[in-house]
C-alpha cells in the first residue's frame, strides 16, 4: 500500500449556529484532511421523538435533529473559507433536484471553488422524497439519465438536444464550462446494488458507498471494475472510496457504550428486512420493511422506536460502524486501503452518540490522520 496515494475525508455538517460550521472547516483544513463532505438532507435520520436530552445527550446541545441547512450555498461558504480542501456532496439526488439545475449548481461551485467540487450522487432516500409528495420511482433509470444530462450540459457549451424517459432537453444550454479546462467536477456514484454497481462502471468518475465490510467491498469493487471494461473504460478512472460512520475512543470500553446508544441502532434501521434476517433477526420496524425506502424519522413514536432499538443485537453495532482506539482504527483502515480503496470519508458518529467527546473525538480522529499522512 502506498500512503501517499490514499486519502482521507470527513463529514463536515453545518447546523446551527452557522459560525460554528465556519470554524470546524477551517480546523478540518488544517489537521490535513483532503476532502470534506456534506450530507444533503431536509430531515434527519434521527427522530425528533426521541430527541431530549434524557435519551441522546446531543438534543442539549442541537435542539433539532432536523435543524439542517441547504446543501449548495453551505458549500460555497466551505469554498470561500478553505484553499485546498476538495468538497463533495454526500450524497445527493435529482428527484428534488432537476439534472439541468444540478448541473448549474454544481459547476457554479466548481468555479467558486477553483475546480474543488465533486457531485457524489445516488438514488435518493425515501425521508427526503416521500414526506414531501415526491413520487420515488425507478430510481436507478433516473439517476442514469441525469447523469447522461449532467454530463452532456457540462460538455457543450451550445443548444443540446436530449430526448429521455424521464427528462427531454430542447435548444438547452449551459455555457458555463468547468473551472479548470477540459477537467469537470467528478462524479461519484452512491452504489450498492447490482444494477448501481453496473451504473457506476459505465457512468461514474468514483464509488462512494456506505459503510461496507471488506468483503463485499472488495467484491463490489472487481464487479465494477469489470463493468467498466465492458464499456470500454479503464477501471483505474474510477476512484475506489468510502463513507464510514466512526465511533471512536482512547478507551474500548467507551466505545462499546457508544455503540448500544440509541442514536448509534437507529442507524441500523436505515438497513433492510434482508440485512437484518442475516443476522437471524427480522427487522424491528416489521418483517418486509426496507430501511433506506421506508425509514421516515417523523412517523415515528417515542415508545416504537425505544422498542426498536432493543432488539437490535450488539454484534451488528460492531459491525456497522468502524469502532475503537486510534490504534484499533489505524489497522482497520489499512485494511480497507489493502483491499483497493483510495479515498475514505469519516463520517464522526462518537459526538452524535455523545456529545461530550466533541473535542476528544477529534484528536483522536487527528492522531489516525496523522498516521497515514506521516505526521
């Protein structure tokens, strides 16, 4: 493994007060992290019915949990306060999002960045479509064909012509062209599946998943190698990377508390009926939910999601979320890097889980950043 290919990123997630934001980017930037990432939600994944300071600690400190801002110009305050730093979207879609908009959006970016921007994108999540009467179909069609649109509209700066399922373009122009010539922002996919696998070989500049384990990582990764061969690309234009939640502490034992926390299993509902039967259970939220689909924080009773969280088994905890000492952490992310990623993104789930390790939380993170930038 050669360190000095590989990279490191982390969430960087504004919530109120906005200054705050400012200031974490700003330190993110100069422990050294190469990239920093925001998450495009308008709610949460945690519910506000569980969100009082006797059950999650953060809810004393952030009195929603879904107190969030827009994605697009929060980035632009990222690029105007940082020099180096890329910025990617983690993830976003275009049910909300019209491709020819996004398109505008992010190249805006890319120019107030100086050519720092990359579009991570998926399928999109049901809390973020469904409440709010978007109708969620065919997701893995329609993210094809936006990237098709995103692509041609940063390609041409003349009239375009696009005649698809879901979107026609007709004489529509984007004249704005990337920052640095010839070079537009990359677009990494959020893919898991087979057919978004399969998407990420023909279409995608990276791979962005969740939270996998090595294995299948490393069988995603070879199927979308070979994808891309059928297509006639070079596999190694596609940046292998990773957003892993990390709960991380000087102390095992500490680590361990975090994981049982309620806000560490609430993320386990996220997965579906047919993670949860791996594990010989049947998901909490009934036997045929789909978590990513289905998962709606604000349908949810104090009481349902108490209940929820109790059944759900230590060992997936452990296996979810990239957990331990800093030294602990340094082996395991070696070992992601040994099986072919080149780009991982801390996503610090030890503050969220409880607040207090804020600041030591981050000097742990910085001692593993330390490690493999040779510091």
């Amino acid at each position: 493994m050669d360190i000095s290919e590989v990279k490191i990123g982390i969430f960087n997630t504004y919530t109120p007060p906005f200054e705050n934001g400012i200031k974490t980017t700003k330190m993110y930037e100069k422990a050294g992290f190469d990239s920093l990432w925001v998450p495009d939600h308008i709610m949460s994944w945690f519910p506000d019915a569980i969100w009082t300071p006797n059950i999650v600690n953060i809810a004393s400190v952030i009195k929603n949990p879904h107190d969030s801002y827009n994605i697009f110009p929060v980035m632009a305050i990222i690029a105007n306060n940082t020099k180096k730093v890329s910025i990617g979207t983690a993830v976003t879609e275009t049910f909300r999002h019209h491709p020819a908009l996004l398109a505008h959006l992010i190249i805006t970016l890319d120019h107030i960045s100086k050519g720092r921007i990359i579009l991570g994108i998926g399928f999109g999540e049901g809390e973020n479509v469904t409440p709010y009467g978007i109708k969620w179909e065919k997701p893995v069609s329609r993210l094809e064909e936006s990237i098709k649109i995103i692509k041609l509209l940063w390609k041409h700066d003349k009239k375009v012509d696009f005649d698809g399922k879901f979107w026609k373009l007709n004489d529509a122009v984007l004249s704005l062209k990337p920052y640095r010539k010839n070079k537009a922002p990359p677009i990494w996919v959020g893919a898991h599946g087979p057919q978004m696998l399969e998407l990420t070989g023909k279409l995608g500049d990276g791979w962005l998943p969740w939270s996998i384990n090595l294995d299948d990582y490393k069988e995603s990764l070879e199927k979308i190698q070979n994808h891309a061969k059928n297509v006639g690309r070079n596999p190694d234009e596609i940046t292998p990377g990773i957003s892993l939640p990390v709960i991380i502490d000087e102390k095992r034992e500490e680590c361990d508390k975090m994981l049982a926390s309620p806000l560490a299993k609430n993320q386990l509902l996220v997965g579906s009926s047919e993670y949860f039967q791996s594990y010989g259970i049947s998901h909490p939220l009934g036997e045929n939910f789909n978590g990513i689909y289905d998962f709606i924080p604000t349908k949810y009773d104090k009481k349902t999601l108490l209940e929820a969280y109790e059944k759900i088994p230590m060992k997936m905890c452990k296996d979810n979320f990239l957990n331990g000492t800093p030294d602990e952490i340094i082996e395991k992310v070696e070992k992601y890097f040994k099986t072919g990623v080149k780009h991982m993104i801390f996503v610090n789930y030890t503050t969220i889980c409880d607040v207090t390790k804020n600041q030591s939380s981050y000097l742990c993170l910085k001692k593993v950043l330390d490690y493999f930038k040779g510091k």
